[in-house]
C-alpha cells in the first residue's frame, strides 16, 4: 500500500457541533473547514475553523472572526461561512443579524491567511427582510471569468449576482438573478418549501447547483440535499425533479443514524474524486448546550460522502443517505 492510498473512515469526521461546513484546500496544502458560529466548552465562537491533511483528521483551531462588525457587534446569529482563496487573500462571505434587528444581512471579511483572523469590511454587504439574505457561496467561473456570489433562503429563490474585482460589492448595474424557486405546498415534508445553503461545481460541462431544504434543526428537523443543473453558471436551471419527473430533486436524506443532513460544500481529492461535506444530526446525541442557554437546540456534526455522477447527474455514494459504516476515503 502506498503512502497516498485512501484511508477508511466512519462518520462523522468532525464530533463537534459544526454546521454548515465549507471546506477550501488552501495554498499552504491543509485543508480548512470553516462553520456556522456555536458555543464550544462555554465559549461562543465566531466563526468555527478546523485544519486536516487527509479530511478525515480535524483539528479545531478555534476563532477566525474574533471581533465581531461594528454593525452586528451583539449579535450571536453568524450563520453559514464561505471562505475562498482570491488573489492571494482570503474572503470570508457569511451572513449575520444587524444590531438594528432589521432583516439578516450577507458580510464580507478578510485574512492574510486561512485560518484567520479575518477583519470585516465595516458595514453589511447586502441586507434585506427577514432571512433571504443568507447562506453565501462565492464562485469564479472559468467560461466568463466572472466572480459570482449565490445566497438565497427565507421562503424565497436561490439568486446570484456578479462581484466586484474587490469582491467586496456587486458590480454596479447589474441585478440578480433568480435560480431555483421554492415549491409552496400543505405537506410539512416537502423539502421545497424553503432552499438555501447554494454550492456550485462544474463538471463535464456541467454547473451543477446543490442545495439543501426544509427544516434544518429541532424536533420536527426534516432536511436535505437536492440539485440542479445548467449550461451556464447563471442559469437557467433544470432541477433533478424536472428532469426526471418524480416529483423531487433530493440526492441526500435521512437515515435511522443520521437525522437532517444538509447545507454542504464539495471538495475535490488528489485522484479527481468529489465529495461532499454537510451537517447532520446525530440521533445518539441530537442536541446540545447551545448559545443563550437555548437548551435542546439541534446539535450538527460535520460527515463525509462521496459523490459520483451517472447518467448527467451527481448521487451521493453508497445510497443517497449519510455513510454509516466504515468506508474507503479521499485520496490525498
């Protein structure tokens, strides 16, 4: 067996509360995972980042955003990290609760390195009502060579909008886009009711969009991954559910072990293969201690799954549902 051969692993990679996973190979060859804020040992972290070289191994490094925006100084709602590498600096997209209590806002920080400490730009990058404004996903298509930024929740579509050569504003005059509209119906299952957590891939010719839907957390947690596809990173898009007629676009869904599993990103290994990190609730230990003493709040671990993509679509390997047994892992 060779150095570099694939290690099997068993989920959860991460036996923390760590929601919201993206995860970003850095110049420096580790690997970071970055996540949604939380309390950790009765302390409140920010912006959540764990470091590994093979993406079985995490090590939690602790706070990346360690002052909070002057606009969301006493906030405790950072939700939904998105860190990318971009002309040799790290841009950190999230979302957060203004002080003004208003509707969630999309915020932009920056680090000289990946794990922080990331400095945010001193005002919201973009705000709105309620929650649609959440869950930023920044991409760099190489067709146009455009910088983009998917978001989008709240009971509303999944959008994208160009970025500045900045990445610190939207280019002026353009508007956004609308993706993936929510499906409004009675059944309390339907995973279309609400979408977000939006991650971009483009394979074979393929942009194929991941996002998740439902409720992502409490008691009545119902949550999963669905897809879309296009020929051109701003659409239109074709849903899975579109495609195939069935009436659903989900490509990953509970299991007995593992409730709600959601809000991913895609990391590629040395051998080419896609996988997908996301968040799901353990039903040995569904909750914890969480920030504000909010006592039974959903407790989300972060797993690891391979994607393999048939017939023009990805699934999600073994079965379409979490990894419960010891599998074969990335190659590294």
């Amino acid at each position: 067996m060779s150095e570099n051969a694939p290690a099997f692993y068993t989920n959860p990679i991460l036996n923390e509360d760590f929601p919201d996973p993206t995860i970003l190979r850095a110049s420096d060859g580790f690997y970071y995972a970055y996540g949604t804020q939380t309390k950790y040992r009765g302390a409140i972290i920010n912006l959540q980042v764990a470091r590994s070289a093979d993406l079985i191994h995490w090590e939690l490094l602790g706070e990346g955003l360690p002052e909070k925006p002057k606009w969301a100084a006493t906030s405790q709602r950072f939700w939904a990290p998105d860190v990318s590498e971009y002309q040799s600096r790290y841009y950190l997209y999230y979302s957060a609760q203004p002080d003004s209590n208003a509707g969630l806002c999309l915020g932009v920080a920056t680090a000289d390195s990946p794990a922080g400490p990331f400095v945010d730009m001193g005002e919201p990058f973009h705000c709105g009502e309620g929650f649609l404004n959440i869950d930023p996903m920044a991409f760099d298509d190489p067709a146009t060579g455009k910088r983009l930024l998917y978001w989008g929740s709240g009971f509303g579509p999944l959008r994208v909008r160009e970025l500045a050569p900045d990445g610190l504003s939207f280019v002026p005059g353009t508007e956004e886009i609308e993706l993936v509209q929510t499906i409004q119906e009675d059944d309390p299952n339907n995973y279309d009711r609400l979408i977000e957590g939006s991650w971009v891939v483009l394979r074979n010719g393929w942009y194929y969009l991941f996002y998740s839907g439902n409720n992502c957390c409490g008691d009545d947690a119902h949550y999963g991954v669905m897809v879309a596809r296009s020929r051109a990173a701003t659409g239109p898009f074709e849903t899975l559910a579109q495609a195939n007629g069935k009436g659903h676009s989900i490509i990953l869904e509970a299991n007995e072990k593992w409730r709600a599993p959601g809000h991913n990103s895609i990391i590629t290994d040395a051998a080419g293969q896609d996988w997908i990190a996301y968040h799901a609730i353990d039903t040995a230990q569904p909750t914890f201690d969480a920030i504000n003493d909010e006592q039974g709040y959903s407790r989300r671990v972060m797993l690891l799954d391979r994607v393999v993509y048939e017939n023009g679509w990805p699934r999600i390997a073994p079965n379409g549902t979490p990894s419960t047994e010891a599998v074969e892992g990335p190659v590294v």
